[in-house]
C-alpha cells in the first residue's frame, strides 16, 4: 500500500506542477464566460441589416405599414418603390439596396403566397433573409386582420390563448425539466472530455515510461499493477482538482456577477436564472453522483487506456488504431444520451444507465431530472454497484495485460494478443 501512495504522490505532483495544467485551470472558466457573452454578443452586432426595395403589385403592402413596420424592427429595412421591374433589377445595388422583392399582381389574400423570391447581387442564406421574412409576414397577418374584421382587442385575445404544455413530474413538483435537461447535458459532456482528455494521458504516461525504460526500473521494486493502479488514482485525482478549481472559480465568478449586477438588468436576469437553477434540483446529490461517476468511470475506461499504453511500443498509429474501440464507447454513451433526453424514463435510459461502460454520462444526464421521482433509489444503487464491479474487473483484465505488456517491446500489439496476455495462467 505504501509504495502504490507514493506512486500516486509522483503522478499527482509531477502533473499539478506542469504549466499547461495551471495554464489550462485558469482559462477553462474565462473561456467558457467568453464563450457564454461573447457569443451572444456576436450574434447580437454582426447580424446582416438588410435593405430590400419592395414593388407591391397586389396593391396590400401600402407604405404606412411597411413604415410602422420598420420602426418597429430595425433589423432589416423594407421600401415600398415605384419603379418597374427591369429598371429596379439593374440598378437596384446603384440605389442602395442589397435586394428587391415583386409581389404579385393576382394575389389572393384569402390563399396568400407560398412563396416570394428575394433577389440580391450576393448570397445570403435562408437564416440571413430570415428578418424579411418575419417582417412581411408580420405585415400580411395585419392585412388579412383587416380583412376579417379583427381588431386590436381580438388580435390579443388570439395570441394570448396560444396553448403552452410544460411537463411536470407530481411525483416531483419542485422539478423543472428544462434545467434538468441543460445540467444533464453538462454533466454529460463535462464527463465526456474528462474521460477522454484524462483516459489518454494515462495511455500516453504508460507509453512513455514504457519507451524510456523508466518502467523496467520501477517495476523492480513494486509489481505491475501497482504501478497501474497507482497512476491510474493518481491522474484521476488530478482531474478532480482540475474540476473543483473550476466550480471555486465559476462560484468566486458568479458571487462577483451577483454582487455587482445590481444595476444591470441583463446581469440581474442571468443571476435569477442561476437561482432559478439552485432552487429547482437536488445540487448535494447532483454534486456527489457527479464525483462519484466521474471517478467510477475514469477508473473504469483508464484502466483499458493502460492496458493499451503498456501493450504499444512508440508508434502512435498503433496506439490510436487499439484504444479506437474503447474511445467508440465513450462516443457511444454520448449518442445515447441524446437519445435519452427526451424520456429519461425509457427502458433504453433505465438500462443503459446501468451498464457500467455508459452509466457514468447516461445515468447525470437523468438524476438531475429528479431522485427518485425520474431515477428511483433502486436504479442508482444498482448503477453504482455495477460501475464499482466494472471498475474491478476492468482494473483485473488490465492488471493481466499490463504485467506482460510492459515489459513486451518489438511485438507488433493486437487485441487477440491482448486477450492472451489477460487470460494466460500465471
């Protein structure tokens, strides 16, 4: 036990000492902020204002609601214009618009238009011509409003008996399934990365030590899995320092946010959301199943990706092309999870939520949806205990691998090889 804690003790502090750990700690939440208002800071500035000529040849699209309709949104500018056809249509870009739009004489305004053509002197995509669009058809339902006799008073009534459905659990009527379903998303993804960011350092440590013949020299004085489990736990405690300097900088970020957001109304709304969000789910619970799968499944996949390493002499190819299924897995999971969303209820979530090999992201993208309203006690009881029997019997399998594959050099590795490394009596 004491030499697997000082190996631990080696991996923890030669990793936490690296620059590119202490780099990459400190510009995780900065790039996520940046990520999260420059985003929306982008999408609100350099959106394309379009100014587009209209010839009404229906005699509908007067210029006074067109007008109303300009104030109203800036985001495109429509003109009703006189001129004809052909002379708009070479020299439209000379008169400072980016399109024109002919509506036709022979409209119905019963049946309406199914579609109008907007021709411009550049390529716009759907999603660019899209204020134009909501702009007339914005217009067209005032106009046939007109027509029936609907006013003002009417109109409200319209829009505010529009049927909203929100789904709720009576089991767990504190839950909201839209919040849920943003931090199982989260969640999901936040394991993802670990996964496979932390899985292949594991790999890539092996494979060094291997190349170097550092490990002959270890190996001398404690046994091959030791080494492995020792490295192992020792990365993956890495990975959760990394991950909790993160939430102390998000929480340090978000108290300073709340402090000064009294002034800012854009502040104030994300702060009451982040409330919102905290009121809503069970975050000790969240917080424990996160470590706790997180930890499960790093040792569960790590395991495998050290097995790979020790079996891998310096060829990368070999390297990729033998942990790819193991990597699929993680993908896999991934897939599901998507899947899953939408009825986290389903066999396929219950099931897949379990096995140890995709519980770690399936089974925190369904607990935030409620325990044990969504996930009942017996369900997360049978997923953990699985993932500890996976983790086990992964770490054995991996053991058996990796006692011949690190001393092995010159043998090109397959997994059939593998197999009989894992499987051969000692």
């Amino acid at each position: 036990m004491k030499k697997i804690l000082l190996i631990i003790k080696r991996e923890y502090l030669t990793r936490v000492k690296k620059r590119t750990f202490i780099i990459s700690t400190i510009l995780f939440p900065l790039l996520y902020l940046g990520l999260i208002f420059g985003t929306s800071y982008i999408a609100a500035t350099s959106g394309t204002n379009l100014k587009v000529a209209v010839i009404d040849s229906s005699g509908f699209f007067d210029k006074g609601k067109i007008e109303r309709e300009n104030q109203r949104d800036s985001s495109s500018v429509l003109t009703v214009v006189d001129f004809n056809a052909d002379s708009l249509k070479n020299n439209f870009k000379n008169w400072g618009y980016d399109g024109y739009i002919i509506i036709p004489a022979n409209l119905d305004w019963e049946k309406g238009v199914r579609n109008l053509s907007m021709t411009t002197g550049r390529t716009i995509s759907t999603d660019g011509a899209a204020p134009v669009q909501y702009k007339l058809n914005r217009i067209w339902t005032s106009i046939k409003n007109e027509k029936l006799g609907i006013d003002d008073h009417k109109k409200n009534i319209i829009e505010t008996s529009i049927i909203s459905i929100v789904p709720k659990n009576f089991n767990d009527t504190k839950a909201n399934s839209d919040i849920a379903g943003r931090i199982g998303y989260l969640a999901g993804i936040l394991i993802y990365i670990i996964l496979l960011l932390y899985g292949s350092q594991v790999m890539m440590g092996v494979m060094e030590e291997k190349t170097n013949r550092i490990a002959e020299v270890i190996i001398s004085s404690v046994k091959p899995f030791q080494l492995m489990l020792g490295k192992i736990i020792g990365i993956g405690l890495v990975a959760l320092t990394q991950f909790f300097l993160w939430i102390a900088f998000m929480t340090l970020i978000y108290n300073i946010t709340k402090a000064s957001g009294g002034g800012n109304q854009t502040v104030s709304v994300i702060v009451g959301g982040v409330q919102d969000t905290f009121t809503s789910i069970n975050v000790p619970l969240i917080l424990f199943c996160f470590i706790f799968y997180l930890l499960g499944g790093f040792f569960f996949y790590s395991s495998l990706y050290a097995a790979i390493g020790s079996s891998v002499n310096e060829d990368m190819r070999e390297a990729q092309s033998l942990s790819l299924p193991v990597t699929m897995l993680v993908i896999i999971s991934i897939a599901i999870m998507s899947a899953i969303m939408r009825d986290p209820t389903s066999p396929l979530a219950v099931w897949s939520s379990i096995i140890p090999f995709s519980s770690p992201i399936i089974m925190m993208a369904r607990i935030p949806f409620g325990v044990p309203a969504t996930v009942p006690w017996w369900q997360l009881a049978a997923s953990m205990g699985a993932l500890i029997a996976g983790f086990i019997f992964t770490t054995w399998f991996a053991g058996k691998i990796y006692r011949t594959g690190i001393l092995m050099y010159g043998k090109k590795p397959s997994w059939k090889e593998m197999m009989k490394w894992a499987f051969r009596k000692s």
